[in-house]
C-alpha cells in the first residue's frame, strides 16, 4: 500500500501552467494567455488582457470630437481608416449631416483600401504562426503600396487622421485613381499567388482544417463578428445587413466560410474568407472609382461639432468586425461619454471555447485566424 | 583508401616521435581542421541562406557589411562580411545564465551537442582518402555519432528551467529519435546491396553499378525518404517543432546567448553539412563524377577522379541538397507535433520496411 | 420589427415592467425586472435578440446613479433594440451572462470602468485594469492616484510647462 | 487506403507548386526584390499640391515648423492640439507703448509678443490638426511644398528628449521688457531654475533637496540671451553636406574639392563660401541654382557666424552692426521672384538679381531695370517688386532700431562679464569641452582641465590654461578659441 502511496506522488501528473505573452511571437501584441496544458494538449485557456490599455474612453471625455479622431486611429492601427470611419458615422448620425456624394465615394474607396491592408497584414501574420514565412513579407510588400497611396493622399502612412466627422480632411490627390486601379491590377495575380504558396499547401491545411472549429450559434452568442463569424457560415456583413454609408450600390458578394478543407468554421475557412474579401474589396473599389463623382469634400464639415444633447450607437463593418460607437452628448462639443465596441474585444472571449482540447501549435493557429488586434483590445 | 591520420602518422614516423606526443599533435591538427570546417561552413551557410530567403521573399537581405570596405555585389550578392560580423558579435555578447537554471547541466549542453557534430566528422569522407580516420563501420559511426546532440537538446531544455524550453527539448528528443528508425533503415537498405558498412566501399560499389539513387525504383524512394527524414533530424523547417518560433519563442534555445548560442547555431549547420555529404555519397554517388552515369565519355575522362575533383563532386552533391533544404524552409509551414509523428510512424517507416523487403526480392530476382 | 412593435410586444408579455424613456428609442428596465425581460428578449421566438452587441456603462453624473445600455440586435429578424438598466451606487444588476456569452466581458469592463456590479457574472474581476486598481475610473468623480504601488504617477511634464 | 495515396500526391503536388513559386521569386529577383536600401535610396515623397482651402498646403506628416513672423498669437493650434504638446505665451504690449509687434505676410498688425512658442515634437502625434485652423498659415509640416524653406526630416532624431522641444519664438529678453513682460520673464526664469534643480520632477516633492547648482542651471537661469533650449538652427550646420543640394555632379564636385580646400586653410563660412562660388565662377558652371543654394547657406548664417566674431572681441560692435544686410536678403529673396510667371522674364529677373546681389546694389531697382530693358516687366512684376520696396521700407526702420540697440545691450553684458570675471562661476563640467571637433584638441584640452580641476583651480584659471596649452600645441583653433571664449562669459 504504502509504496503505492509513494509511487503514485512521485508519479503524479499534473496540469502545467504556461504563460504565453505577454511577450510572445505570436500574440499580436501584448496579448497573455495563461494555458493549462496536459502535455501537448491544452486544457485551459484564460486571456489576460489590459496590457495596452491606453485610457481610450478617458480621454475621450477631455477631447472634442474632431480631437478624437486621431485617437481612434490608435485603436485599430492596422484599420485606421476604419476607426475614423466608424466614429465619423457614429459622430454624424448625431449631428444629423447630409454628406456630399464625393465623401462618400472616397470613404469606400479608402475604407476598402484599408480593408485589403489589413487583411494583408491578417494572413500575413497567421501565415507566421503556422511557420510560413515568405507569405508573411510578400503580404507586407503589397500592404506598402497601399500604405504609399495613403501617404499620396494624406501624408501619413498608419494613422491618418482622414476621415472626418462630415468629410474628409483633403480631396484625392492627382492621379489617385488611376493609382488605385493600377494597384488593383497589379494585385490580382498577387492573390493567386498568395493561394499557390500558402492556401492550397497540404501542410497548411493539416494545420489549419478541422482545427478550432466555431459553430455558427456559439459566434453569435459570443458576439464575434467580421470575417471571423462569416467564416463559420453566417451571412452577416453591416455593408449589406444594414447598408451604411453608400455601400448599397455597390454590387458585391459576401464571402462566407464553406468548409472546403474540413468543417464549416474551421480556422481554414476564417482564414479564406478573408482572402475571398480581398477580391470583393477590389471589386468595390472598380466600382467606386468609376462612378466617383465630383464636389467639394470639405462642403459638411460643421465649424464647430456641439451635437444636441442626446445619444447614438453607429455600427461599422470594419477589417475585424463590427465596430461600435456608443456616444453620449450633454450638447456640449466634449462628448460625456465615448464607448467602444471593439470587434476584437469580443472575437478574443471566444478563444477559450473554441481553442480548448487542441494543441498548442493550434491555439496559436487559432488566435491568429481570429485577427486580433491588441491595440483595440486594451483601447 | 587512406585517411588523413593515416598519411599523418606516416610522414611523422621519419621524426621517430614517441606515441605520446604524436597522438595529441595529430589529434589537434585533426580537430583543428574539423573546426575550421564547421566554422568556415556555418559562415558560408548563414549568408547563403539569408540571401536566399531573402530573395524568396522579394527582399534583399544583408548589404552593408563588407570584409575591408569590400561589400561584394552591389546589386544583389552584397553584405559577404555579415555573418562573420554576426559572428564576432556573438562572441563579445554578454552571456546570460538564468538564476534559477541548473548551471552546469546548462553549460555542459552546447558543448554534448556541438560535440555530437564534431565527433561526426571524423568519419566522413569529403572524398577519396579525404577522411579525418577510416572506419570500416563508417557509416554506423556516423549514424551513431549524430545521435549524440539529443542528449544535449534534452539537457539544454530541462537546465534552462523555462517551460518553453522543455516543451522545446522534449518535442526535440521525440522528433529525433523517431526519425532516426527511418533514417537507419534506408541506410540499412544501402548496406543490404552494398554488403559494406564503409563508405568507401558503398561508393565502390556505385562506381562498379551505379548510383543508388538509380539502383531500383526502391532505393530512389529510400533516397526521398532519408532526405526528408534527415531534415527532421536537423530540425529545419517544416520540421522544425522543437525551436518553432511562433509557438515556443525559441523552443530549447530560449535562455541560451552568446557564445553558447553560437554552438547551437555552428552544430546546426554542421549538422546540415554532414547530413547532406551522407546523401550524396550513399546515395549520390559520392565523389564519382555525374559524368561518369551516361558512360558517353571516353575513359581517360575519368582520369579526372582525383581528390581534388572527387571534393568537388561531393561538395557539388552536398550543397544542391542543402539548397534544397533551405528552399523547403522558405516555401513550406510548419507541422505541428501530431502530424510530424503521424508522418514518421505511419509513413515513413511503413515505406522504408517495405523498401526494405522489396529491394532484398529485388536483389534476388535481378 | 420596429420600435413600437416590440415595445406591444413587451407590454403584452411583461406589463408594465419596462418603461420608454421619453423622446427616445429606448427602453428603460429596473434591475429587478432585467432578468425577465433579458430572457424575453433573447427567448421570445418572435424577438429572438440572438446578439448583444455592447454593453456601455455611464455614469449619469450625480454621483449616486449609473446605467448600462444593452444594444441589441437579431441577426434573424434584422431588428434592433437599446435597452437601459440604472441602478444606484451598490446596487446589482442580474448579470446576463448564461443568456449571451458576450456579456461575460463587457459586464467585467463595465465593472472594471465604472463599478457597476453585476449578480451572478462567473468571475467578475478587474479585465482591463489590475488586480489591484482603487477606484472607477470612467466614473465623473475620480481622482487620479498619486501613488501607484509606492511610484508617483507622473502627472506634468514638469521640463516643459 | 486510396483517401492515403490521394493525400500524399495532392500533398506533393501542392509542395511542388509552391516551390516552383519560390524559386520563380529566387530566379526573377531583378524584378521582384522590393527592398528600398534606405539610407542610399530615399523614398519619393508624392506630389501633392492639393489642400484644405488653398493651393499648396501640406500634407507631409513630419517635424513641426512655424513661421514666427506670421504667428499672431491668436492660440488656435495649441487649442486644437489633442496632446498638448504645443505652448504659446504672448505678451500684449500697454496700449500707449510704441512697440511696433510686425505684420505677417498676409497683411495683418500684429498685436501681441509671441514669447514663447514651444512644441515638443517627441508629444506630437502627428495628427495635423494643429495646421488647418491656423489664420496666417503659418505652422506646417517640414516638407512638400515647403521643401524649399525646409528640408524634409527623414530620421528626425535627436541626442537627448530635451532636443525634441523645438523653440520657434525669436523675441528677445528686451523686447519683452518693452512689451511690459517683466513679471513673464520672472515666471520664466523662476520655472527654469525650479526645473534645472530638478524639483517636482515626475511629481516628487522632496523634503530638502541639497541644491547642486551646476553650471548650466545658472547659465540659463541668468544670462539667458535666448529662451530656452535652444532653437535647432534651421539651415544647420554649414559642412560638406550642404554642398549636396547641387543638383549636377560635376558641379558639386567642383563645389566640394573647392569647399574643401578652403576648410584645409581654415577659412570661416563666408571666406569658404566665396571661395565655392568663385571656383564654380572659374569652371563656368555658375547656375543660378547654385547661386541660390550658397545663398541660402549664408542667409541663415548669423548663428554659426557669431562664433567667428566673437573671437574678434574688439571688432564685434562693427561685426554685428554688418549683420542686417542679411535680414535684407531674407526681405527679398531670389526665391521670391519664382512668382513671375513668364520662363524668360523670371530667368532675367534672377540674373540681375543675382548681379545686383554680387555689386551691392539694390536688387529690386536691379530687377526692375533688367525687365524694364527686356520689356517683361508686366503689372504682375511690377506690383510683385512694389511689394518689396514698400515692405523693405516700412519693417526696417524698427528693426533697424532694434539691431542697433540690440549689440550696444550685449556689448554692455559683454563688457560686463569681462570686467568682473566670473569668480562665482563654478568650474564648468568636462562635457562642455565635448563641443570641441578634433580628436587630439578634445583630448587634450580635456586633460589640462583634469589637471585644473584637481589643483582646484577656478574657472578662469582653467580656461587660461587650456588656452596657452592649446595654443602652445598650434592647436587653437577658431571654433575652440569659440567655446572657450563661450565658457569664459559663463555662456
């Protein structure tokens, strides 16, 4: 008895428990998961957020309105153009302003721009997290011909500060257009490409389908949105749901996850609907760039941004989901109080139950299918 | 054949030297030469393989560091002192030893694996009568030389007293230690035709029929597999789980800098090196010309199978494979640890015995 | 369904439990009825409130009142609906975690930033903020610490100005 | 079994796919390698001339500049800054007080003394907000159509944090006394002490802080010429690399073995300066360009000229009172005469500018004639170089007064420091010595004052020394002879 009293203390096994982050290759940012692993296999994953917590809703109940945009840059810094967007809209909707046509042909154009950057930077990083390697730069290298457009146009290259609560803050520039369409084709093939090397690869898809899979009710339940939800199968994208901005004449589809190389809403089919989206993105952009209209981008622009007094929640569509702007105002142009819903917030509480029961290397194949950006995480 | 400790031994017998004092000079002029080897390999490797990632990723890697103001290239091929640069850096690096590790197991590491490296380039030949010392179990020592870095790996891993660390060593024992039953049992298959463990003789062999490659549809899938099979044991990518750097920071190389890192990195290399001369002699043909395979010449050509040109070939052989291996990094993913067990025990190794039946009917039949 | 369509649908099912603040599109609950009506809400087949949004925390400014705001939307029926639940200081409100998983962090950062407790939340802690942080601070009556574990917090670039 | 076999030849299939990619890339690196070596190559900065409400506004997110002259103080940017990182003080001169505050560029009286204007650019954002609702369009950024005033900033990058705070207000300490700012001086001077003895710093409130006064406190803290850090001199540092705004090889090559040569023989800016455009002259490759490039080195020249003239000690009052010719050259500049429209009556234009330039003559009425003689001086010229002669006239009697009253100020402090050596003055610290250029020099003098400092000796005592050991070595050189003379004023 007693030596197997002994035998089974000495030989006990227990849980480990593995601090990944918050200084980790493949957190995206300073994000920390604490893992319990049996071995290869994780038992248990518990999220530790806050550490690029910057005071975002904070400071936005000391800034006015236009002083807040630059901030919302800093949220999503791959999606920049998105969070200007989103609060413009949310700023807009409150304000009750009737945008000029050329506005809003610009935002698409630019906000479909950014979409195809970010998801760039998306595959390219989770093509890092399974091991590849070379997709990762040939991303970053046709990410920075669209950042050189936003240079053109704006003058900076991540935080652009352009979209403004009823306008833009400078017209296209010259031969932005034709600049744009010329990226378009180039890019094209770029995806083929991207497929050949890394989409199709077998290795990949061992590592990638079947892997993590997110059933279409537990998404909805747990407020994931954006490419990460459509992946699972669930038509639901703001831009055709809800139409916002001019996207209702647009004529695009909605590319949902199908399965292809396992279940539906594995991390393969998260992972193809973003490069699916690319493809439509462009799509948008012909269309927009042939219809551009003229006018004058700086027509809306209140001189001073007092809303009344009252509240709004504006919804965006944004590269990882869907954004939310919950503004209340006391009529004064410092709004009382500034709430975020951040895409990535939610799509990140559901990694513990989809990630659960696979293996390491999965759970970091997992969390870069997600998309998270820690910077709107932590706010 | 002769080896180099042989030909040292006999021009060094004129001095009447006494046995004690011979064996350490000829010990030290041999290890001296096997450590000018993997350093002068690792500095070539890394710069060859910075740029060809480099230039598979539409970048241009190192340009800027030259040895005495002189770069190399400008357009393309530039930066030829950067490894040595990185080198030097390495050296004077502060070397940092956690304060909770287990201090001489992690010390002793580095040196168990970069002598697992060292000791097996005693009995490789380069080329004929290019071999440090002649074993006539030549390849039996080599295989069971290479071995030998898993013990550092698994020591590196616990010592450093880091999790990643041990998920690292402990990914890296199991890769490599599955992997070798498939390595043995394509060399097995080559000794099985060949009826030597020397490797002279194997290339003997393939002078006298021809390159195992081409020997039986079975002994050039035994190729394919020992390849592949040997990039899992070096660790390289898609194999590379026990260092994956997305998931384990650095796997067993985590808390190691300096110039115990730089061990790691030299053995690696090293390892790249020996495995890749291995194929080439075993299955390649060795130091016989490729010339040699379509007998369209006439035979004083082959006058040209002197030492000099047999490095040459061997060297040629060696690095397309290692081009091959680092191509394969910069294209594929990375497997995850299921998967690379699955592909060992339920591929591999199935092939490699039937390989193994198949070319001993195959030898009975023909 | 529109505003009004769902507010008579409310009525019928819970009368009088919730009320429409004035002027705007918005429901107002007390915590005590927030649990039957979250559940009819998310249950009610012909609401089917499937995906809650966000939860934004306010404070009202009387130091004594703070609210949550639920927006909430149904994928299936394409509706929409913002619901608020106010409470006094150190009062609870029923937590809706087991009917919407996403409430799990919103109610822990609307905990975290404005002190709003919520009864029944798993493991209501600190999400954004340490462990360790003394007070709320999106509430209108904070003060910023002077000391954070024995380190001044910078407060002036005192080079500068 | 065969789902097995399937597996592994779509397996191999895809792996020989995507190693045909990745050789197709290692093959064609000639068109496909996209790294741009930066410090070799620069990437192009767009055009772009569109803009918020004029023609040519900025658009480059890079380094804060203001345009002081322009600045009214109106406090726009600082309110629209998110970060604050932008400070401005003013100081409204009484209404019976005859200080004369300038007018801008666009017309408008100015009505306050901007005497402080700071913006610490390692707070700054970037966000551009500050730039749109300036009136005077008078802040930007570095760059873009500005390229010509300025350079764009590409590393941007500075040794300390301190350096980073950029001081744009030019008023000095006696125009604000004009101005009635004494009690702001005192705020001013009574914060930098605080500051440099490193009280509230991060907050911290020390109980008794033993006040070690170490000589940059006291020299800002009294003897402040300038506010501040001080401003990071625009054109910067006259050096060989000045020369590289030379468009054409060969001249720039011209340019540089001649600056060079003149450097060897230990000529001062102007000196070299001649000496560039006299060998450019001799090779026939005199552009205009190239004229207006060496122009633009010694327009911004006073800071890096007053060393030089310090040195002369006796001859500074006559130095100094030279100077103004400069701020007429800033007054109308060949730049300015880019406006003119017509190719060939601009090309006149700037030839006799640059005639009447090299003469001494007046260049407005140069210009005027010149067209006059072509027959191109058209009502745009015309009013173009109206504008000039009516704003060199109105301007110039203020400062006139004020460049004159300004040296007889200094000289007195000059003459003040000289008469009363600095015996308070504790010894100055090594690194002051840092600012020295040459290797040997440096060393040297940083052993004599090693020596100084363990024999106790005072400051002047070791500046003496240096100065005879220095000189006994041949190695005093002008710019040493400068930063002794500096640290001898306590400076």
């Amino acid at each position: 008895m007693e030596e197997q009293a002994i035998a089974k203390s000495v030989l006990e096994t227990g849980e480990m428990v593995l601090n990944m982050g918050p200084q980790h290759p493949s957190t995206h940012g300073v994000l920390r998961l604490k893992i319990h692993t049996d071995g290869e296999i994780v038992s248990k994953i518990e999220p530790v957020i806050g550490y690029l917590h910057r005071c975002f809703e904070k400071h936005c109940e000391y800034l006015s309105y236009e002083q807040i945009v630059p901030f919302t840059d800093r949220c999503d810094y791959l999606a920049s153009m998105h969070m200007d967007h989103a609060f413009s809209i949310a700023v807009e909707k409150l304000l009750d302003v009737e945008l000029p046509e050329r506005v809003e042909y610009i935002r698409v154009i630019i906000a479909e721009l950014q979409r195809i950057a970010s998801h760039l930077v998306a595959l390219g990083t989770f093509g890092l997290d399974v091991g590849a390697i070379t997709p990762f730069t040939w991303a970053i290298r046709d990410r920075e011909r669209i950042l050189d457009l936003f240079e053109a146009l704006c003058g900076a290259r991540l935080l652009y500060n352009y979209i403004w609560p009823g306008g833009v803050s400078h017209d296209l520039p010259p031969k932005f257009v034709e600049r744009t369409l010329d990226f378009l084709d180039y890019f094209d093939p770029q995806i083929d490409e991207f497929n050949n090397l890394l989409s199709t690869n077998k290795i990949f898809i061992e590592r990638t389908g079947d892997v993590g899979v997110l059933p279409p009710d537990v998404g909805i339940n747990f407020g994931v949105t954006g490419p990460s939800l459509r992946g699972s199968g669930v038509n639901w994208d703001l831009r055709k749901n809800e139409p916002y901005s001019i996207y209702d004449k647009f004529d695009f589809d909605v590319p949902l996850g199908e399965g292809t190389m396992g279940t539906i809403g594995d991390t393969w089919d998260r992972y193809y609907v973003r490069v699916l989206e690319m493809r439509e993105s462009a799509k948008i952009i012909r269309q927009a760039c042939a219809q551009l209209p003229d006018g004058d981008v700086h027509e809306a622009i209140p001189k001073k941004i007092r809303p009344a007094v009252g509240e709004v929640y504006g919804r965006y569509e944004s590269a990882r989901g869907d954004v939310g702007f919950y503004i209340i105002s006391n009529g004064k142009n410092i709004p009382l109080r500034v709430k975020m819903r951040s895409p990535a917030f939610c799509n990140l509480s559901v990694l513990s139950e989809i990630a659960e029961g696979w293996m390491i290397s999965d759970v970091i194949a997992i969390l870069g299918s997600l998309d998270i950006v820690l910077g709107e995480i932590d706010r | 054949m002769t080896s180099i400790v042989d030909s040292l031994v006999k021009s060094f017998s004129s001095f009447n030297l006494d046995i004690a004092v011979l064996l350490p000079v000829i010990t030290l002029i041999g290890g001296t030469v096997i450590f000018l080897i993997m350093a002068v390999n690792a500095l070539i490797a890394v710069y060859f393989e910075r740029k060809i990632s480099a230039f598979m990723q539409d970048r241009l890697g190192p340009m800027e560091v030259g040895i005495f103001g002189f770069k190399g290239g400008k357009k393309f091929w530039g930066g030829i002192g950067q490894t040595l640069a990185d080198a030097i850096k390495l050296l004077v690096k502060e070397d940092i030893l956690p304060n909770n590790a287990d201090k001489f197991l992690m010390i002793l590491a580095p040196f168990i694996i970069f002598t697992g490296a060292f000791l097996t380039f005693i009995g490789l030949p380069f080329a004929q009568n290019i071999v440090i010392s002649d074993f006539n179990i030549g390849i039996f020592y080599i295989f069971a030389m290479s071995s030998i870095g898993v013990i550092g790996v698994i020591l590196a891993g616990w010592s450093s007293n880091n999790k990643w660390s041990l998920y690292g060593s402990m990914r890296a024992a199991a890769q490599i230690i599955s992997y070798e039953i498939p390595i043995g049992l394509s060399l097995l298959l080559v000794v099985l035709v060949a009826g030597s463990l020397h490797l002279g003789d194997i290339v003997q062999w393939q002078a006298d029929h021809r390159w195992f490659i081409f020997h039986s549809p079975f002994t050039f899938l035994a190729f394919f597999i020992f390849y592949i099979s040997t990039i899992a044991e070096t660790n390289r990518t898609p194999f590379d789980i026990p260092e994956a750097e997305s998931e384990l920071v650095a796997g067993w190389m985590t808390e190691y800098s300096g110039f115990r890192w730089a061990l790691f990195f030299l053995s690696e290399y090293a390892n790249m090196l020996i495995v890749s001369i291995v194929a080439s002699i075993v299955f390649l043909g060795g130091w016989l010309s490729p010339l040699q395979i379509f007998n369209i010449f006439p035979d004083s050509w082959l006058i040209l199978d002197g030492p000099a040109i047999g490095l040459f070939w061997v060297l040629f052989k060696a690095v397309i494979l290692i081009f091959i291996m680092m191509w394969f990094r910069w294209t594929f993913p990375r497997l995850r640890v299921d998967q690379l067990m699955y592909l060992c025990w339920k591929v591999f190794i199935p092939f490699a015995l039937a390989n193994l039946f198949l070319v001993s009917l195959w030898e009975l039949i023909f | 369904m529109t505003f009004a369509d769902i507010i008579k649908f409310v009525e019928t099912k819970a009368a009088g439990k919730s009320s429409i603040i004035e002027g705007k599109e918005v429901i107002l609950v007390s915590p005590d009825n927030w649990v039957e009506i979250s559940t009819l809400l998310k249950n009610e087949s012909k609401l089917d409130f499937d995906y809650l949004m966000c939860i934004s925390s306010y404070d009202k400014g009387d130091n004594k009142t703070y609210g949550a705001a639920y927006n909430l939307f149904s994928t299936t029926i394409n509706h929409y609906l913002e619901v608020r639940v106010e409470t006094e200081d150190g009062t609870a409100i029923p937590s809706v975690t087991s009917l919407w998983q996403a409430a799990d962090w919103h109610e822990r950062e609307a905990f975290d930033m404005m002190g709003l407790q919520f009864e029944g939340h798993p493991n209501l802690k600190r999400i954004l903020l340490s462990e360790d942080w003394d007070g709320y601070p999106l509430r209108k009556d904070y003060k910023e610490p002077d000391y954070y574990r024995g380190m001044p917090v910078p407060k002036d670039k005192t080079y500068w100005d | 079994m065969s789902e097995y076999f399937s597996n592994i030849i779509y397996g191999v299939k895809s792996f020989l796919t995507g190693m045909k990619l990745t050789l197709d890339h290692f093959n064609n690196k000639k068109e496909r390698v996209a790294t741009l070596q930066y410090p070799h190559e620069k990437w192009p900065i767009p055009e772009r001339n569109i803009g918020f409400d004029h023609a040519e506004y900025n658009l480059i997110r890079s380094r804060l500049h203001v345009d002081i002259d322009d600045c009214i103080s109106c406090m726009q940017c600082e309110k629209f800054c998110p970060v604050d990182c932008i400070k401005i003080d003013f100081i409204k001169p009484p209404k019976d007080s005859d200080v004369d505050c300038g007018i801008t560029s666009n017309d408008t009286q100015k009505k306050m003394i901007v005497s402080r204007f700071t913006i610490d650019m390692s707070e700054c954002m970037y966000c551009n907000l500050c730039v749109f609702p300036c009136p005077e369009e008078c802040i930007y950024m570095v760059g873009g159509p500005n390229a010509e005033k300025h350079e764009i900033d590409y590393e941007f990058s500075q040794y300390k944090r301190d350096g980073m705070i950029f001081e744009f207000a030019d008023a000095t300490d006696d125009m604000i006394r004009d101005a009635g700012g004494d009690k702001w001086l005192e705020q001013r001077d009574a914060k930098l002490k605080k500051n440099s003895e490193g009280v509230e710093l991060m907050g911290i409130v020390p109980e008794a802080t033993p006040v070690q006064v170490a000589a940059p406190v006291l020299e800002t803290g009294t003897a402040a010429a300038k506010p501040v850090t001080a401003v990071k001199p625009l054109g910067g540092e006259f050096d060989i690399k000045s020369l590289n705004g030379i468009a054409d090889k060969m001249c720039r090559g011209i340019a540089k073995k001649a600056f060079m040569a003149a450097k060897r023989a230990g000529k001062d800016t102007t000196a070299i300066l001649a000496d560039v455009a006299q060998a450019l002259s001799d090779a026939g490759k005199m552009t205009e360009d190239i004229q207006s490039i060496l122009d633009g080195l010694s327009a911004p020249s006073p800071e890096a000229v007053t060393p030089v003239v310090e040195t002369e000690g006796a001859t500074k009052a006559e130095s100094v009172a030279e100077v103004p010719p400069t701020t007429e050259v800033k007054e109308f500049d060949i730049k300015d005469l880019n406006v003119i429209e017509d190719k060939m009556a601009r090309g006149t234009a700037k030839k006799a500018f640059l005639a009447a330039k090299r003469s001494g003559e007046d260049k407005v009425e140069a210009v005027r004639k010149a067209l006059g003689d072509a027959g191109k001086l058209d009502v745009a010229a015309e009013k173009l170089l109206n504008s000039f002669t009516s704003a060199a006239a109105e301007p110039s009697q203020p400062t006139a007064v004020e460049k004159t009253a300004e040296p007889t100020e200094e000289a007195a402090a000059e003459s003040l420091a000289a008469s009363e050596p600095a015996e308070d003055l504790p010894l100055f610290e090594i690194a002051e010595l840092n600012g020295i250029d040459d290797k040997m020099t440096r060393g040297m003098a940083k052993k004599i004052y090693m020596a100084g400092k363990r024999a106790d000796k005072s400051r002047t005592e070791v500046i003496a020394d240096l100065r005879a050991g220095l000189t006994e070595a041949g190695k005093l050189d002008d710019a040493t002879a400068a930063i002794l003379n500096n640290l001898e004023s306590g400076n």
